[in-house]
C-alpha cells in the first residue's frame, strides 16, 4: 500500500512552489497525496511568518493534530517552511508531539528525515543558520535553493509553472521577517533558470511565473559576465512553447529602464507590474527602510506609465506600522487615488520579534486604528477598480483559462489558504458528472480574473473571451466562438 501525504500550504508563491517540490520528491518515494489529515501517515505544514496571523494559524492547526497523534503515534507531523525557521525549537516546546522541522533553505531533505523518523529515530530538526551565525558565504551555503529537475506528472497544472529565480532578500525592510528566514539573496545561474523553462516548454507549458523576493534586482555574475533581469527575460522570451512569461514581486528601486524596455518590447511578457509601495508616508518609508521617497516612487511609476502605458501595477500596503498617524495615513491614501493600482493588498502592520521594527519601535497603532484604516483603504482600492474594470465592457480579452472557478471549486468542496493575500492558483475539482457546462476561470496577460461558462477540454487554451460585467475583482465574460485573430484584441488587459 503506497504511504498517504497530506499537505497544507499557506503564504506566498514561493510557498506553492515549495510544497509541489516536497509533494514530488515524496511522491518519488511511493507516497499518494490524500485530501485529509485522517487517512495521512504523514501531515506537513509548509508555513508562513510574515504576519503574527500565520503562525496563531499553524499553531492552531497543531493543537487539532494533536489528538489524531495519540490515537495513531505513528502518524508523522512535519512543520516545514518559514515558520520552522523562524521558531525552530519552539515548535517542538510549543507542540511536542510534532517530528520534523524544516526550514525553507533545508527542504531537499524533506524525505530522508522522513523516512528516519519513521525508522524511529525521534524528532529532527534542520534549520538554515541564522543570519549572523556565520560568514555570508557560510550562511548562503546553509540556504539551499531547493530546484530539483521537475517531474511532469507532478505539476499541479500542465499549461503553468512556477519558476524560482532567486532565493532570499537583502532589503532588511524593517518590518520584515523574511530575510532572516529566507536567508541573503541568491540569484539562481541563469543557464538553470533557462534549462527548467525550456524543460517546461516541452512538457507543453505555456506560462511561467518567475518568482523571487525582488525579481527585478536579479543579478547573476560568473568572471566578466553578468546578467541582468532584463537579460534573462530576453532570453526566456527566446524560448519556443512559452506562451506568457509573468513575474513577482518587484522591488521599486530597481525598476531600471531596461526592465521596462524588456517589458514593453518582448510580446511574450506579461504587462503585469507588481511593485508594492508600502506607504505614501516618507516618514514611514523612512521608518521602514525601504530605501526610496514617495517622489522616487512617483518618478518609477511615472516611467512605467511612459514605457508601458497599459501595464497593469498592482501594489502591497501597510497600515499602521509604527509612529503612522491621520496625516500619514491620508498621505497613502493620496498616493492610492493618485495611481489608480489594478489592485493593492492591504495588511495591518504585524510585529516581527527579531526584526528592526521590533527593535526600535513601539507597535503604537491600536488595533482599531489598523482595522479601520485596512477597511477604509480597502475600500477605496475596490473603488477605483471596479471603475477602471469598467473600461472592459464590451471588449474581447485574451485569456488563459486555469480550471473551474472558485465558485465551481467550492461546490467540489476544495479550499485554498492564501496568507500572503496573493490569489492562488485554482484547485483543480471535477465539475458535477452530469454537468458539461461549468463556471471557468482564467486570466489575462495583465493578471485580470476572468469568469465564464465553459466546458473542461478549454482548460490550459488560451482564448477570446469577450466581457459583459465587472466587478472590483474579476471580470465576466463569454468566449468568442468565431476564429479570431489576434488583433481582435484591442485593450491591453
Ligand atoms: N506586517 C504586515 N505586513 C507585512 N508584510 C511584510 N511584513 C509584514 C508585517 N510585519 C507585507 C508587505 C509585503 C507583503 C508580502 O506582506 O506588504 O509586501
Ligand atoms: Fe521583506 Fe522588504 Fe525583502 Fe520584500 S524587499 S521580502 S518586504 S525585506
């Protein structure tokens, strides 16, 4: 009988990635996923840290695995990500009945300290060393990027991938805990980056995701030679299959010309601009170390606008982070009326014990306060997008459709969990047996949700779909069943 896997993902992409590594490098090992903790001889967590939520969350979750470890002690309970890390030990002090903790850097051993756990050699712990335990070279060593050569048949989707192209982050934002978990910045070579994606290309991928903490600062240097993100992207561009090539998430300082030259000349590359601001407060900026005013800002999206006048630019925002006041915060608000994002999320500042923030400055916002401002802000967001969703009203888009929409998954009883705020892939459900006909979700080139009535063969085609109704967040359309050409499309969406 091949050994069940459960796995729950919460946080960013960069967790979906990791998870599908694991899930393939034990699937390699005979194990079968399975839909609930019940049947599983292993559970994994792949965990977040970002916000103090996340981890309550896991920590949550623990206390309910905690019975079903009694009953079967055999069961193997592994926190793995981030959060393993960030709290190493503490999990165990915190949870003791859990086996493994694996950090993000670590997770190529996944298997084999499963496989020693269950031979009965007790709780493991592997962890990345801490950013100050030892030289930069020591410490990017102990941070493995995990990119094993990817298996087909254990892609969550055929037609996209995710595709890492570096690990970890130098920024040290003050409020952020990442690059202390994810460990320095590393970019992948680029001849690597560029082996997985004509490998995928092969495999009949059409869109890649190329994922770092701040894509557009990718360097890779060997001797004289160094590549640039524009270098790569124009290399990736080359790649015959490929279809879409997108990109998260972007830091605004480095959001150089030849990035945007790249964007706007190579056809392939998605008009999609992740470049999260934070604030519209320079005293807030200046308090989070981001490395930029709000008039540089203002300069970079200016640029984007220029370049590339139908990019979508979506950005992250942080109420309430210390010291922010009203006049602060409706200098943030200015800014988000000013640029008019595609969308933003929004988060209330969380305290990160072990960053600079925590260090320096008081949490001194209440919790009303943060609440209130996400709410307003929020609001004001969904605004201003359902106002430019409007623009699609009776246009043709390009989508590629991702599988059965939300709606249609929640009926098949499937959930995602997506800490980070960012939209998860859709879980791919059966659609009802007597039903040919079901609600479908794609995206545009710009990463605009589209929804539509459609039958399972149109999943992983790329098709016109023509908009009738828009809402803040997704637009609503039919396909078009005449043969289009391409220059049907006349919005960039
Ligand atoms: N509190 C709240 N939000 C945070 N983010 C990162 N760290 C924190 C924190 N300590 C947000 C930032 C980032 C996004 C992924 O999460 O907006 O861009
Ligand atoms: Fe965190 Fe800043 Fe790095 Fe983004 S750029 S991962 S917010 S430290």
């Amino acid at each position: 009988m091949p050994k069940k896997l459960y796995i729950e993902t919460v946080g960013c992409q960069m967790n979906v990635l990791d998870s599908e590594l694991v899930v393939a490098a034990l699937r390699k090992r005979g194990y079968e996923l399975t839909d609930n903790t019940r049947d599983a001889d292993t559970v994994l967590l792949n965990t977040c840290s970002v916000r103090e939520h996340a981890e309550e969350k896991i920590y949550s979750a623990l206390g309910r695995l905690k019975l079903a470890k009694q009953a079967h002690p055999e069961k193997i309970i592994g926190v793995i990500g981030c959060m393993a890390q960030n709290h190493k030990r503490k999990v165990f002090s915190r949870a003791p009945y859990v086996d493994l903790v694996v950090g993000p850097g670590q997770l190529h051993q996944v298997p084999d300290l499963v496989e020693k756990v269950a031979a009965g050699a007790g709780p493991q712990l592997e962890v990345s060393l801490d950013r100050k335990a030892g030289s930069r070279d020591a410490v990017e060593r102990s941070h493995e990027s995990f990119d094993p050569l990817r298996d087909p048949s254990m892609r969550p989707t055929p037609f996209q991938a995710y595709v890492r192209i570096q690990i970890g982050c130098d920024k040290f934002c003050t409020y952020c805990i990442v690059p202390s978990v994810r460990g320095p910045e590393q970019s992948r070579p680029p001849e690597h980056i560029l082996a997985e994606a004509r490998q995928l290309a092969g495999e009949g991928c059409r869109e890649i995701t190329l994922l770092g903490q701040t894509v557009n600062s990718y360097r890779y240097r060997t001797g004289e030679q160094s590549t640039r993100f524009s270098d790569l992207l124009t290399q990736l561009h080359d790649i015959d299959g490929l279809d879409r090539i997108k990109f998260v998430t972007n830091y605004p300082k480095d959001m150089t010309d030849d990035v945007l030259a790249a964007v706007r000349d190579l056809p392939k590359i998605s008009k999609y601009l992740h470049v999260p601001v934070q604030s519209g407060s320079n005293r807030m900026l200046a308090r989070m170390k981001r490395g930029y005013t709000v008039e540089d800002y203002r300069e970079m999206y200016a640029r984007v606008r220029e370049w590339v006048p139908a990019a979508a630019v979506t950005s992250d925002f942080i109420v309430g982070f210390s010291g922010e006041t009203d006049e602060d915060y409706e200098q943030t608000v200015e800014l988000v009326r000013e640029c008019r994002f595609k969308n933003s999320f929004i988060f209330k500042y969380s305290v990160r014990p072990g960053t600079k923030g925590a260090e320096l400055y008081a949490d001194d916002v209440p919790e009303e306060v943060k609440r209130r401002r996400n709410n307003h802000l929020l609001a004001l967001q969904n605004e201003i997008s359902e106002e430019d969703n409007q623009a699609f009203l009776g246009q043709d888009v390009e989508v590629l459709v991702e599988g059965p929409s939300k709606s249609a998954t929640r009926a098949a009883g499937a959930a995602a969990s997506d800490e980070a705020g960012h939209d998860a892939p859709p879980e791919d459900a059966p659609p009802a047996a007597d039903a040919p006909q079901l609600q479908l979700v794609g995206r545009t080139m710009c990463d605009r949700i589209v929804v539509f009535t459609g039958n399972r063969r149109q999943i992983g085609q790329i098709l016109p779909v023509t908009v009738f109704d828009a809402n803040a967040h997704t637009l609503f359309g039919e396909v078009v069943t005449q043969h289009v050409g391409p220059e049907v499309f006349s919005l960039q969406a």
